[in-house]
C-alpha cells in the first residue's frame, strides 16, 4: 500500500536538497510517497508565513503519484492556514501544468484550491 508521509528526518531531508542540487534551509521541508519501506517520489518544498514554494516533485512518469504526493505538500500546508503556493525555478514546470495545478504562470503560483477537485491525471499521462 502507498502511503504519503511528511519527511521528519532532517539529515533526510537535507540529503534530498543536496542530491536535487537546492540549499536547504530551516523553511525546507519534503513528503515522499512509500510502498513499505521503498521510496516511489517526493515533494520538497520551503514553508513559512508567506506561502509554500515547490522546489521538487518527482516521480515525473508517473502522473497519478506526482498528483497524489504534491496534494500532501500542498495538504500540510493548508493545515498550517498557508493558502499562498508557489512553484520555483527548479520545479517540474511540464508536471505541473499537466496536473493542472498552475494557477498563474507570471507570479508561478500554484492554485491551493485543487485540493478539493479531483485529478488531472488521465491527461497528464507521459
């Protein structure tokens, strides 16, 4: 079964920056998607009172996980009252937009509102 957990090992989560090539700062959080002990993807992200900006998401040939692990992101979050999210330079633009997250391109934000639609994801297929 998979499962989306936020990622609550700092070393972990630093780690994953590094291999992604981003600096990871105090703000720099990650989910990643399980199946039992074996990771599938991953959403890193910064957080803090602004907004959550999506540095990373992967798998990107896999459109319904991408979808699934980027709503956990975007979950936690909404759970924070965060309502602001915005994707970086470093972000899957290409899978993003084929989710249908973008929301505006010219201020690359994402629309926080697809939590509560459903997936994109049978047009999104590689």
């Amino acid at each position: 079964m998979i499962e989306v957990h936020p990622i609550d090992d700092a070393a972990r989560t630093a780690a994953l920056y590094a291999e992604a090539g981003l600096p990871c700062g105090d703000d720099c959080f990650g989910v990643a998607a399980y199946d039992g002990e074996t990771v599938l993807g991953h959403c890193l992200f910064s957080l803090n009172r602004a907004g959550i900006t999506v540095f990373a998401l992967t798998p990107a040939d896999d459109p319904p996980l991408a979808d699934g692990i980027l709503r956990s992101a975007l979950y936690v979050a909404s759970i924070r009252g965060v309502r602001d999210a915005f994707y970086a330079d470093s972000a899957p633009v290409p899978l993003l937009r084929a989710l249908a997250f973008i929301k505006d391109e010219a201020e690359r934000r994402l629309d926080i509102d697809k939590l509560t639609e459903g997936c994109a994801c049978e047009k999104a297929q590689p």
